[in-house]
C-alpha cells in the first residue's frame, strides 16, 4: 500500500467508525398539520427532519436540520395551487432546555410548483415550544419575493421527536 494513500484510508475508517455514534445521537422529528396561504386557502402539510446536535450552549442546544416538508395540493381554488409540493431543505436550530423555545432557519429546493410556492430557493423559519419529545412549531416558507407570485405557505404543526 502507498503511504500517499494511508490518511485517506484513516480517515475513512474513522468516518465509517465514528457514523453509528452520531446517529445514535441524533434525533429524528416528525410533525404533521395544516398549511395555510393566501385568502386562508388551506390543505395539510407533513414533515420530518434529522437534527443532530452541532453545539450546546448555556440552556441551548444548537442542532443542524436536515428535512423536508411536503404541502399537499387544494383544488377548486382561484390560486393555482394544485400541485403538490415538497421542499427539501437543511439549516440550524435552537432549541432552549429551559423554557422550550424553539427557532430555526434554512434554506431548501422544491420539487413541485403552485402560487405559494414558486421557485428556488426556498427559505423555512421555525418558531414554537418544546416539551420532551413534543412540539407546537409554526413554519413559515417562502422564496422572499426572488421569483413571483410569492405568497408563501405558514403552517401550523404538531411534532414527535424519536
């Protein structure tokens, strides 16, 4: 074997090793509600996301968040927003271990197009209260007005944390 070679079997074999330790760390949420848009036009809206922990803080955990979030489509409406849409998206968020308070951010794609939501990039922030392993979040996504109409979804979302 090539000692060029040889960091980079080590550091392979230490990924490979170090993986199951991380996932064992890491948490995986999923939530389920209603997303609401222009003219209260209303549909359900499901999620899930891995958040494993980046850093802790003093009463905080700052965790990465790798999801994605998919909006099922309305029909009979004056918008289009038939389609189905789901965004993909990877951020940050804090979490608070003292009162629950719970703020995210991040950036996605979508697969899918409707009025509300209408081209990439899309971006997710996250407001709500934790309790264990339950959440209230509110979840607001939208493309910021980078490409029109941008009427954006919010949604209103009870989560589970594995």
């Amino acid at each position: 074997m090539s000692l060029t070679r040889l960091p980079l079997l080590s550091f392979v074999l230490a990924l490979a090793l170090a993986a199951p330790a991380a996932w064992a760390q890491a948490q995986v949420e999923v939530a389920g509600g209603v997303s609401v848009t222009r003219d209260n036009e209303t549909t359900a809206a499901v999620s899930a996301a891995w958040l494993p922990e980046f850093r802790p803080l003093s009463n905080a955990v700052l965790r990465w968040e790798l999801g994605a979030i998919h909006v099922r489509g309305r029909d009979d409406t004056r918008l289009d927003l038939e389609d189905e849409v789901t965004v993909a998206h990877a951020g940050l968020r804090y979490e608070r271990t003292d009162n629950g308070l719970t703020l995210g951010f991040g950036i996605g794609a979508q697969a899918g197009e409707t009025d509300a939501l209408s081209g990439d990039p899309q971006f997710v922030t996250t407001a709500g209260w934790r309790w264990r392993r339950f959440s209230l979040l509110a979840r607001h996504i939208s493309n910021a007005s980078l490409h029109q109409p941008n009427d954006g979804e919010t949604m209103f979302l009870a989560a589970w944390r594995f």
